[in-house]
C-alpha cells in the first residue's frame, strides 16, 4: 500500500503521498521578445534597437552636462570646506577681544569675590556676555563664576578688578567700541 495514501507521509510505510509528486510534462515557455508572430515581426527588434540608440545620442548631451554640474558642485564643496577651516584657525589664532588693562595692584594681591563681581555687574548694569566682553571670557563662564560653580583663572583677574574704577557712562561708551572691533 505504500504510495496509495493520502496524507502527506504515510504512518505505515512513510513515503511520500503520489498526489505531491508532480512531474514536469508542460514545455517551458519561451519569453515574448524571442516569439516572432504576425503581429511583431522579427525586424521590431530592430527599430527598437534603433529607438534606443536615438535615444542615448539625445540624452548623451545631458549626462555630460550633469556630470559638469556635479563636479563643480564637489568644487564648491570643498571650497566651502577649506574656508570654514580657515574661520576656525583664524578665530582660534587671534583672541576675541584683548582684556581691559588693569593699572592695579600686582595679581598676588588680586582676590576674587562671587558677591563682588555681580554687585559690579549690576551697578554698571551689564548682562553677562557685555561683562564678559571687558574680562576677555564667555557669558556662561560669568555665570558659572556668580554661581560659584567655577573660579577666574589669573589672566582674568586684573580685567575683574579694572570693573571697580568704571563708571557706569564709561563702561557703556567702552562697550560700544568692543562690540565694533570684529
């Protein structure tokens, strides 16, 4: 009885079923650009050839210019790089803004006080970037000193003291002529 079941593997004999087996009888098809018939004769392939030669002759023009205009956009673009990197170096090389001269004591004797330095700043009415533009430092870096989370460094500590002989009318007009140096 083996091959006369109807399950997938038989329990007794376990082969497999007849009806899963298919044998390949149908001819394989031919695909449609090979059939010659009446209708598409044998010369179409031809002029679709044709076709696709006039085609390529037509859009030949436009490739090259897209490649032209690729390679001068690649141009730009690493124009555009170089001079970014050349802003970075720059910037770096040369100091924001030089720091107010202080004609002081000596930096021994310069002592740094959290309250100190926001009574100035707010006596000559300063934000923090404006306060930071005279010390020669970052507008977080004067919050983060009020906060008492950091501490100047001593290139900074004859500027914070020079805040002390300003007067409000000088600090702005001083201001002013920093904010026009680039």
């Amino acid at each position: 009885m083996a091959g006369t079941c109807t399950y997938w593997r038989c329990q007794n004999c376990r082969a497999l079923s007849p009806h899963l087996v298919k044998p390949r009888t149908l001819p394989r098809r031919v695909p449609r650009r090979f059939e010659t018939s009446t209708f598409r004769p044998a010369s179409f392939v031809h002029v679709h050839s044709g076709a696709r030669k006039e085609v390529r002759s037509e859009t030949l023009g436009l490739k090259k210019s897209v490649g032209a205009y690729r390679a001068e956009i690649a141009a730009l673009k690493r124009r555009t790089q170089a001079l970014e990197q050349e802003l970075r170096r720059l910037s770096k090389a040369s100091p924001r803004v030089a720091p107010v001269a202080a004609n002081v004591e000596s930096l021994h004797s310069l002592r740094f006080s959290v309250k100190g330095l926001a009574s100035q700043r707010q006596r000559l009415a300063l934000s923090a970037d404006d306060c930071g533009l005279f010390v020669g430092a970052s507008g977080q870096s004067i919050y983060n000193w009020e906060a008492g989370k950091a501490r100047p460094r001593a290139k900074h500590l004859p500027a914070i003291a020079a805040l002390r002989a300003l007067g409000k009318k000088e600090a702005a007009t001083r201001l002013a002529t920093l904010r026009a140096v680039p």
